[in-house]
C-alpha cells in the first residue's frame, strides 16, 4: 500500500494538502503529518528532518539536557494552569492513560500495540509541550535507567531517578513515590547486559508484547519494574501524573527506536496492525486527532531523533547525512517484514496452581529434554517460551519474580550470572480494576538459551525433565515483599518456530 493512501480519512493530515502541493510531491505525507511543516521553504525539508527535536537523556552533568529538562518542568506548569475542559490539561493528558483509582484507561499493555500506542501517546504530548512553551525543537527527556549519569568503568550500577525530579519547588517533583533518590532500579532487571539481551531479539512480538501470549521481556521487565520501583502513583493506570513517567516511556520508546533502527529489526507488515487506528489523543491546539500504527513507525525518522545513549553494548549511530539515506530508511521502515510468532505446541505445566510470594517456588513440566531436541538444531531451531498467566494481580506489586531453569537449589541469592537463569517479569497495576481490563497478567519468558547453554555444558541430558522455578524480590531491599499467594491461571510450555521473514 502507498504510503499517501494511508492518511484518506485522517483529518489532520488533509488539512495540509491544498497549499502544500508541490511539497508534497516530493514527500510524503505523513512526513507532512510528522514534521508539521508550515514555515520553511521546500528546498530545505531534509535540513528541517535532519533537525528535527532531539530526545535527550536526563543528564544533571550536561547544559544541553538541563535546558530540555527546564522546557519540560515550564510545559508542565502550563499545561497544569490549562482548564479542566482543555484536553491538553496535564490531569487530561494522564487520564488516557487512567487514574489512580480507576485503573487503566485507553493505554495498551500486554499486546502488540503496547510500543506504538505509548509512542503516539509521547508524540503528542511533545507536542503539546512544544507549542505551549513555544520551543518547537523541543524534545522529551528520557531517563536511561540502565546506567548512572556520570558512568563510572567498573562500576556496576543502573540510574537513580534524576535528581530534577526531587526538587520539591520544581514541576518534576512528585510525592507520591516510594523510592528515594538515593534507591536505585534493581541492576539484573536494567542493566546493559540484561538490555542487550532484550534488544537482541529479532522476533518484534518478542521484543515488545504478543496479542496471545502477554508481555514480553521489554515490557514485563524494565519497563514494568521501573513502574513499580517508582513506586506510589507510578504504580498504578495513574502513573502519568508523575512527571517521571514521560522520561520512562520515551526511555522505552529509545530501546524500540534502536532495536528497529541501530540495529536493523523490522517491525511487523500485517495490514491489520497497522492499520490500528486510536482516537485517544488531542493534538497540541487540543483537537481531537486519528492515528495508526502505521504513522508511529515513522515517527522516529521524521518527528524526532535520539541523542544516543548506551543501553545495551554499543549499536551502530545511525546519522540521516543525505537524502538517499532517508529515502532507504524510509522504505525500510514502511516494508517491515512479515513476523510470525506460531505456537506448535503448547505443554502446560500443572493447573490450578499457586505461586507463594515468599518461599521459592519450583515447579516440573511433564516434558524431558530430548522431546525439544528441535531446540538445539542449528537449521532453523524451535525456541521455546514460558507463558505465565496469573488469575489476579498481587495487592502489593512491590516486586519482580526471578525465573530460573531446572535449577533445584535456588535461593532468594540465587544470582542471574547463573547458567539457569532466565529471566524476570513484574505486575504492573494496582487494582481489580485493571486486571479485570487486561483479562490476566500474563507473560512470556524464553528460555531457550537458558536451556541451550545448559545443554552445552552437558547439564541437561536426554531424561532430565524441565523445571522452573520462581523467585519474588523486591524492587529495593528495602521494601519488604509481604507474603501474598498467587493463583496461577496457566503456565504453559511454548514451542515456536519463531519467523521473521526475509524482506520482500
Ligand atoms: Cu501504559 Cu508504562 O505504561
């Protein structure tokens, strides 16, 4: 489909089209759409793309960041004073998201759409911020949580919230948290080495979230974790009262913007995710917009860039030096490839169970290794994923649960540089409510390499069976997990042959 086809009932777009004709022409529309031209002259639309708004991390050590981070805190007071009948009113902005009571509103979670919702989310609220401040290359502050600011060789610590966010005379200010500003996120859920596994994946349902299968590893642990390390209101389907909660998501929004465009993954091409339109949103004039999926994947390459920063090992800089450059980009990022996550085979573990927050919990497949021998092969190789589903969330979700592999003897000290280890996930939301909104918590885990580096070191043999076990700790060890039981809804063995497709 072309890309100028894509925007025929979009109203914000076709508002652009009488006077820009020859503009577009030579460009897109949804370039239109993105950059919101109006002021320059056709010649110089790769100069204004090449200088569109620069997302930068928060950073107490640097002017640049500093000065982001002050047009920040300024939109917030203005969009603070805005009537409650204004869209764009900083209680109105966070009400798509949900409250604090009430529990999810319109945001995704849990799904495929979970990336390119909070992207249109960030996009607009950007926006808002770039015209009530009238600082139009304005670009949201991100927190790179996976690392201290000042990053110290040797020194393995993931990023206290910035110190901004606790000045109580400041916009960025939140009280409501319950970590401090010395606590920082637990370092086996952030860090480099964890993110670089994250960002590895080549599977877009496995990087980011599946519709069948739940969160997956980006979104049930950093991104979930962070929530609940935060804390208090970010806890919660309110989280986006906290000033903090933008400069996480567009943290978030930085690992997809690298996945896809550093390191050269191809988001899905199926026409019915794309064409997922949202009516949530209200642009920077307060007038209610349409947007799809489709126009979230451009966003990164015509509406803002990232100053780069590192979040997993180092990934190639992707500069736009040329207009050839842009135009490849571009194409690539609107072929995508066809990505396939078929379950083959689905073994569930035992059902009706519980999981205890506070005592390990292991539990043992009906499944021995040799029957995933497709595992192993170097053709095309099954991958094989733990799918959790929980019947209601904890009452506190003051943790995030270690899921370790045929590992008989785990301890709460149990370390992630262990070979059985395999990954994390955490609940995010407070209440009923948003349970009842997500159906279940549910989770993948892939524990392929797990199982695959366990073969090789020859511990896992042709009779052993599979084994899982649990472990909850807290977000901080200061913050105590009080004892709660889990009801487990499912958890099932998935064999996939997981397909990302050559590029047609
Ligand atoms: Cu919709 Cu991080 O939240």
């Amino acid at each position: 489909m072309k890309i100028e086809t894509l925007f025929n009932n979009s109203d914000s777009v076709l508002r652009f089209l009488p006077s820009r004709r020859d503009f577009l022409k030579n460009m897109s529309l949804s370039v239109a759409l993105l950059w919101g031209f109006g002021l320059g002259g056709i010649e110089s639309w790769f100069e204004k793309i090449a200088n569109r708004p620069t997302r930068r991390p928060v950073n107490p050590d640097s002017t640049d960041s500093m000065t982001t981070v002050e047009i920040y805190e300024e939109a917030i007071n203005l969009m603070k004073a805005l009537p409650s009948s204004d869209g764009r009113s900083w209680d109105n902005q966070a009400g798509i998201h949900g409250t604090i009571l009430g529990g999810f509103n319109r945001c995704n979670h849990q799904n495929s759409f979970f990336l390119p919702w909070h992207r249109a989310y960030l996009y607009y609220f950007e926006k808002i911020c770039q015209k009530l401040t009238g600082e139009s290359s304005f670009g949201l502050p991100y927190w790179n949580w996976t690392r201290p600011f000042v990053f110290r060789p040797g020194v393995n610590s993931s990023s206290s919230i910035p110190s901004p966010f606790w000045d109580t005379s400041s916009a960025l200010y939140y009280s409501d948290r319950d970590a401090t500003s010395s606590d920082v996120p637990p370092f086996d859920v952030v860090s480099q080495s964890r993110m670089e596994t994250i960002l590895d994946e080549t599977n877009f349902l496995l990087f980011g979230s599946d519709d069948s299968g739940g969160a997956g590893p980006l979104e049930a642990g950093p991104h979930n974790t962070i929530h609940n390390f935060v804390g208090g209101t970010m806890g919660t389907g309110g989280a986006a009262l906290d000033p903090i909660f933008w400069t996480h998501h567009c943290m978030i929004d930085y690992c997809w913007d690298n996945w896809n465009i550093n390191r050269g993954h191809d988001n899905p091409n199926d026409e019915t995710w794309l064409d997922q339109e949202w009516t949530d949103f209200v642009d920077e004039d307060g007038n209610s917009v349409k947007m799809s999926v489709r126009t979230t994947l451009l966003m990164p390459l015509l509406a803002y860039q990232y100053e780069s920063s590192q979040i997993g090992a180092p990934a190639a800089l992707f500069p736009l030096r040329s207009e050839a450059a842009f135009r490849r980009l571009r194409q690539r990022l609107e072929r995508g490839a066809q990505v396939r996550l078929a379950i083959k085979k689905r073994i569930p573990f035992s059902r009706g169970m519980d999981l205890s927050t506070s005592k390990i919990a292991s539990r043992e497949l009906p499944v021995k290794a040799r029957e995933l021998k497709r595992l192993f092969e170097t053709e095309h190789p099954d991958r094989a994923l733990i799918n959790i589903g929980f019947a209601s969330m904890p009452k506190a979700t003051n943790f995030f649960v270690r899921v370790f592999v045929n590992k008989q003897d785990t301890t709460m000290e149990t370390k992630t540089e262990d070979i059985h280890y395999a990954g994390s996930f955490a609940f995010f939301g407070s209440s009923q409510a948003e349970i009842h909104q997500h159906k279940s918590a549910s989770f993948l885990v892939d524990i392929t390499n797990t199982l695959k580096n366990l073969r090789q070191k020859g511990m896992l043999k042709d009779d052993d069976t599979i084994s899982l076990s649990f472990v909850a700790v807290p977000v901080t060890p200061s913050r105590v997990v009080k004892e709660e039981i889990l009801q487990l809804e499912k958890l099932d063995l998935l064999l996939s042959p997981i397909s990302v497709s050559e590029r047609q």
